[in-house]
C-alpha cells in the first residue's frame, strides 16, 4: 500500500510526458505531399530542446501518509518556506523558498526527512501554438 502514492506520482509523470508527445505529434504530423512538414527526427531535437523549466523559488512538497499535521507544521517551519498552497488534503505543498537558498539545495534538505515521500520544482509546462 505504502507503493500507492508514488505509482500515482509516477503514473502522473507517465500521463503528462504521453500528452506532450501527442501534442507535439499532433501539431508537427502533416501529408506526405507537404513540404513544409516536420521530419520525424526533428520531433526528438523539439521535445529534448524544451525540458521543463520550473517557477523560481518554489517547490512541490508530498508528505507520506500518517504523517500529523503537526510534524507536517514543524518541518515547514524548519525551513524557512511561504506555504503558497495545501493540495491533497494537507500532504501536497506548493511553497516559496523565502532566503537565498537554491531549489536544489531546499529540495536535499526536504527528502532528507523520512516523513517526505517526495520534493521536486514546480514545473511550467506550456502548450506551443
């Protein structure tokens, strides 16, 4: 059961990584006949070239289930973080790193808690025209 939210975490990334291939596929495929299509080796330079890029200074927190949301209150406030929003009732965080500290570096010190099922950027994703 502890497996349950990381293979919906996982599953998530699977299903978002799927619907940006079919984008770009969408998007690029065209007729045999049209000069101006996009060869499909020029699909994986498109999709490599646009790595996700993540909102400065925030982060995604997940707490592991059965964690109290008073430890949850503790190691937010151990950090020195703004929470921006609570998902998931109450396990799922979006904060803002409020010193100097890098999203790397705040990203170590929260997995390094065992109550933390994961920490990752906020990732933007954006849908070309």
């Amino acid at each position: 059961m502890s497996d349950l939210p990381t293979l919906s975490h996982r599953m998530t990334q699977v299903i978002t990584s799927i619907m940006a291939v079919s984008a770009v596929w969408t998007f690029t495929s065209c007729d045999a006949g049209n000069q101006n299509a996009t060869p499909t080796h020029a699909i994986k330079h498109i999709l490599k070239s646009q790595a996700p890029r993540s909102v400065p200074q925030e982060v995604l927190v997940k707490f592991k289930d059965g964690i109290s949301q008073e430890k949850i209150a503790s190691i937010l406030k151990e950090n020195r973080i703004e929470v921006l929003s609570e998902l998931q009732r109450g396990r799922l965080y979006h904060i803002k790193i409020i010193d100097d500290r890098s999203v790397e570096s705040t990203i170590t010190q929260f997995i390094s808690y065992q109550e933390i099922e994961y920490a990752e950027p906020n990732y933007q994703y954006e849908m070309q025209k």
